[in-house]
C-alpha cells in the first residue's frame, strides 16, 4: 500500500467512526419517540428493554416486543408499535 492509499484508508476510517459516534451518542430530538415492537432483525437503536443485549444493531428477530426505534412523534402506533415498553 503507498501512502496515498494509505492517507486516504485512514481518512475514511476517522469519518465512519466520527459518524458512528455521534449519532449513537446524541440524544433523539424532542420530535422523536422510542416505539417498541417495530424494528427489524438487526436495526434496533439500543438496548432491548427486557435486558436481552445492551447494544444498538444486536436484535436477533424482527418486531420483537422489547425491541425499539425511534420514530416521528405520533407515528408508532400507525407503523403497528406501542409507545410503552412491554412489562418483564
């Protein structure tokens, strides 16, 4: 590999982790709702709300009741979700 690709590797590796960061860390705006039962295998946006795993991308089926995605306000239940989080 010469320095070109090199520089250019490692360019592209600082964007996609600047980018992971900070859109996991930030927090949702004030116009988004967590909606639980909706997200797909794999699309989750965090921890599952039975303790099942802790992290975004980690859900195993899609539409698990304990699984969640932030959405628009007011569109949960029209996408066949619930605003609350299933009881253990």
């Amino acid at each position: 590999m010469n320095k070109r690709q090199a520089l250019i590797a490692a360019a592209l590796a600082t964007v996609c982790a600047a980018t992971t960061v900070s859109a996991s860390a930030a927090e949702p705006a004030a116009d988004k709702e967590k909606c639980f039962g909706i997200a797909k295998a794999g699309q989750n946006d965090c921890a599952a709300a039975n303790g099942a795993h802790s992290c975004a991308g980690q859900s195993k089926t899609d539409n698990g009741a304990a699984e969640w995605k932030y959405v628009a306000k007011g569109t949960c239940e029209k996408a066949g979700g619930k605003t609350m989080a299933p009881s253990k």
